[in-house]
C-alpha cells in the first residue's frame, strides 16, 4: 500500500512510519496541513493516518485535511488518531459550529484513540487488516534486577544505592517499555544460592521466544590471578572469591539460557571484565533484522581494571535515557553510546563505561538487545 502519515509530532510519524516500511509499504510523511494537501492533490494514496489535533493555528486541523482528502480521493482509506476519548471528541466537536453536522459519523469507524489500553499502532494495522503487526515478532521480555547493599561479613562496606537503583529501573522498564511486572523480579541482597538459583530456574522458563535482561548493582571485584571478575552477593567473605559469582559462573548460567537475546548491565567494580571480545559493529539491518540475529551483550558502568563509586552517575545517565527516549524501538547499543555522549560531556571523570560482546555464549555479529517502547 501507498501511505501517508500526516501528524505534527515527529517521534510518532517515523515509529509508525518505520513499522508500516517494515511490512513493505510505501509511506510518505508530512507535518502540516500545507504539506499534507499538496501531497493528495499531487499523488495517489491507499490510505492516509490523519493526526486530528494538527498545527497549532488549528482546533482539528486534520479534519481539515480529512474532508479534503475525501474530496480530491473519494476512494482513499482513511484513519484518524486523537488523544481525544470518542467522550470528549464528541463534546467538542458539538460546540464547534465550524465541524460538519455529519463528522462525528463519518469518522466513527476510522478513529483511533491514542490513550487506548492498547498500543496506537497496533491498532492501525489492526485498522489496515495486516496481521502481521509489529508486535508480533518480538517475544516476551523479562528482567531479573539484582541490588546488594548490606553484607553479612563487616569487612566489606554496606553500600546506600544499589536496591533503589534496582527499583527505579524495574519502574521504567514496566511503565515505558514492554515489560510486564510479572515477569519483573527484584532480588534484594540475595546470597549466592538465590542468585545461581534464579539464573538456573530462568534457563528451565526462557525460550527463543524471549528477551532477558539482567541488572546487576552491588559490590564486585578482580581477581588478576586468575583473571577473572566477581559479582559478590550477600553472603561473601571479603578477599576470599571461593563464595563469590565469576564471570565463568555467569556465563555458564547464561550460556543454558536459550533466549533470544540476553543483556547484562552491571554497576559494579571491575565489571568489565565480563567481556571477551569488545563489539562495537553497526550493521545496515533494519531492527527486524537485527532482532533476528541472537545477542548476548552487556554494559558495565566501568571496565576490568576500574572501582565505580557506591552513587552510580553513569547509571542514572543510563535509567533517565531510557525514560525520555522518544523512539519505539531503542537498540542497546545506541542507548550505550547516547548516554556516553552526554556523561562525558557533562562529566569530568575516568570512569569508563563499556559495551560489547559476551563471547562463546551465543553472541552473532549484527545483532542487539532492543527495548520495545510503550507508544
């Protein structure tokens, strides 16, 4: 089909956009009433989505546009979206004299409601009839957030941030993306039992059909001996690793879990060392393609050699980037490298961030964890 979206919100013409060319449809875009008009008069069009509430000049500037488009294209298809309830749109549309007595009928079937329960663009293909929507090809998401911040041995020092920090990302995730709170899991100063215990019980669920992402916040610490780094839960001994959680251990772990994607960001000391092989490719795909390609990636808020402090500037940076990020769908690696642009332009520091890949786990060149957002 041959589709033009006209709406003044930049983030919503490329998403649904950017969907509608995944499905193989032409799209054109336009902002305004001007643009939008000199479009149907100049070219054919299967079908155009129509922003109601259009320029600021305009009370329900994309009416405007509908009954134009019906005019000049009587057999065009036509959907109209709104942030008006059908409630509220047929109270204004009864106060103001200028709308056309028969509007309210006319748009009845091909109105979409932005505050629908339901996500905006799946009902505009539900509208098109094309069942194979977007929402359809990315599994379930889930999260396994871990905050350690009180130690049973009194030799390693209680830390004040790591389970709000678990909590305040948990709000995002479930809030603004695809996540669903059941399948949102805090552990709370967990020992090493409940840890492993998780990860294994995750491996036994999970299928190809998911997506997991693994938060880490708590103490951790290197071991140059043997080359390895640790996550160090509740019960650890200070400077004795034989109770700790090595990379190997977490590797291990994730190696059986047969997600589709599984992405680790830890906030701790010396957790870069969890990378193998650095991966900084950036592959043409578009995001189906690249949710195509399995991944298993990870970003620590420093690398192997760095302590980070117990109040995470980086992690904040990571959590408030995925709050105001506009785009529907957000791969980790560019959510890596925005929120590197601005720690460190705001930032005098040596603390040093790293993304990349988790080695002989799975990972394929070309693919990334992508956050789904809650249009």
């Amino acid at each position: 089909m041959n589709i033009l979206i006209v709406d003044d919100e930049a983030h919503i013409r490329e998403n649904l956009g950017n969907e509608l060319i995944e499905e193989g449809h032409d799209v054109s875009l336009s902002s305004n009433i001007e643009e939008a008009k000199e479009q149907i008069s100049s070219c054919e069009f299967d079908c155009a989505i129509i922003d109601m509430k259009l320029d600021f000049t305009y009370r329900h500037g994309g009416l405007d546009i509908f009954i134009f488009a019906k005019e000049i294209q009587p057999n065009m298809r036509t959907i109209i979206l709104s942030g008006y309830s059908p409630e509220r749109l047929k109270e204004h549309l009864e106060k103001d004299e200028k709308s056309n007595s028969n509007i309210l009928k006319q748009i009845e079937n091909c109105y979409i409601y932005k505050g629908d329960e339901r996500n905006y663009i799946d009902l505009v293909f539900e509208k098109l009839g094309i069942k194979d929507s977007i929402s359809s090809w990315y599994g379930n998401y889930h999260a396994l957030l871990i905050g350690i911040q009180k130690y049973n041995d009194k030799k390693i020092s209680d830390l004040q941030y790591p389970i709000n920090d678990a909590i305040k990302l948990k709000n995002i995730l479930n809030k603004h993306y695809y996540f669903d709170d059941s399948n949102l899991k805090i552990l709370k100063n967990p020992n090493r039992h409940e840890i492993l215990n998780e990860l294994f019980n995750l491996s036994k669920k999970l299928t190809e059909k998911d997506n997991l992402l693994i938060f880490y916040a708590g103490h951790g610490d290197r071991s140059r001996e043997r080359e390895q780094g640790y996550w160090i839960p509740c019960d650890g001994e200070n400077k004795n690793p034989s109770n700790w959680i090595s990379n190997g251990d977490i590797r291990d772990f994730l190696r059986a879990i047969k997600t589709q994607h599984t992405f680790i960001i830890s906030d701790a000391c010396f957790s870069g060392a969890i990378f193998t092989t650095k991966s900084l490719e950036n592959t043409p795909k578009t995001i189906r393609e690249k949710y195509n390609i399995k991944s298993r990636r990870a970003i620590s808020s420093g690398d192997d050699k760095q302590s980070v402090p117990d109040r995470s500037i980086f992690l904040d940076y990571l959590i408030n980037s995925l709050k105001i990020n506009q785009n529907k769908y957000l791969y980790a690696q560019k959510l890596f490298t925005d929120v590197c642009d601005v720690f460190f332009y705001e930032n005098k520091t040596d603390q040093n961030p790293v993304y990349g890949s988790i080695a002989n786990i799975g990972d394929e060149i070309g693919g990334d964890f992508i956050f789904v957002k809650k249009v």
